[in-house]
C-alpha cells in the first residue's frame, strides 16, 4: 500500500486488524549500512527502533506465514479513489468498530446496504478506502 509515513499508517493498520508490525533487525540494517550495501540514509529511528525508511509490513500473529501487507514510501499524496480496499469483517458490531475506528483517525464516508449486507465504507488516516462489515 503507498504512504506517505508507512511506519505510522502500518502501526495503525495493525492495530486496527489486531495483527503485528514486523519487527525490525536492527543489527542486520547496521551491518549493511557498515559494508557499504546501504546507506544512513536509507534509514530512521521510528519509536526508538532503526528501520528502513522505505516501508513497513504488517502480519497476522497467529499466522505469520500467511500474506502480509507492505507499507511503503511515497512522493505523493493519495489523489484518487483505490483500486483496491480492504473489507474488515465484523459481524454485527460494525457500527461500534466504525465509531472506535473513527475515534483512532479513521473518517465514515458513508453506511451502504445492499439486501442483507450492510457495512460501512471509511478512509484510513491517509485516505485509503475500506470497509467494515
């Protein structure tokens, strides 16, 4: 997923979807840094830990083999609608998730409903759509 501060857009993903960050390995980074294989540059300090400034993926705990979700860097801001978006499954208590989403950044764009199914589309902190379900 494009960001423009994939650090902090991951952190929130994952708490959102009650997965994990990716650890970082600092003293992997520190050696490639040290041998010339990067650059300091290519770098930050994000809560105290050295990552690579580029991105930051996002795992299910219980599941870390499973697909993850990248967060990487850039230039841009998001200027139109995605192409893809994330459906997050919640049964009945989509409303109150939607309301504890919209309290952590989130904004509701609105509540659709189509037969039996009803949900609720909203943007991440960055305005990347998806809906809670």
């Amino acid at each position: 997923m494009d960001s423009e501060n994939p650090h902090t857009l991951a952190k929130w993903w994952a708490q959102t979807l009650g997965w994990e960050v990716e650890p970082s390995d600092e003293e992997f980074i520190r050696g490639l840094v040290q041998a010339g294989h990067a650059q300091e540059s290519d770098t930050i300090e994000f809560e105290g830990v050295l990552v690579w400034r580029e991105g930051q993926a996002i795992r299910d705990p219980e599941h870390p083999e499973r697909p993850r979700v990248l967060f990487q860097l850039v230039p841009e801001r998001k200027t139109v609608k995605n192409r893809l978006h994330l459906d997050i499954r919640v049964g009945d208590a989509r409303y109150e998730v939607a309301e504890k989403l919209e309290q952590a950044g989130a904004t509701v764009l609105h509540r659709g409903r189509q037969g039996p199914s009803e949900w609720v589309t909203m943007t991440d902190p960055e305005g990347n759509e998806f809906c809670v379900s």
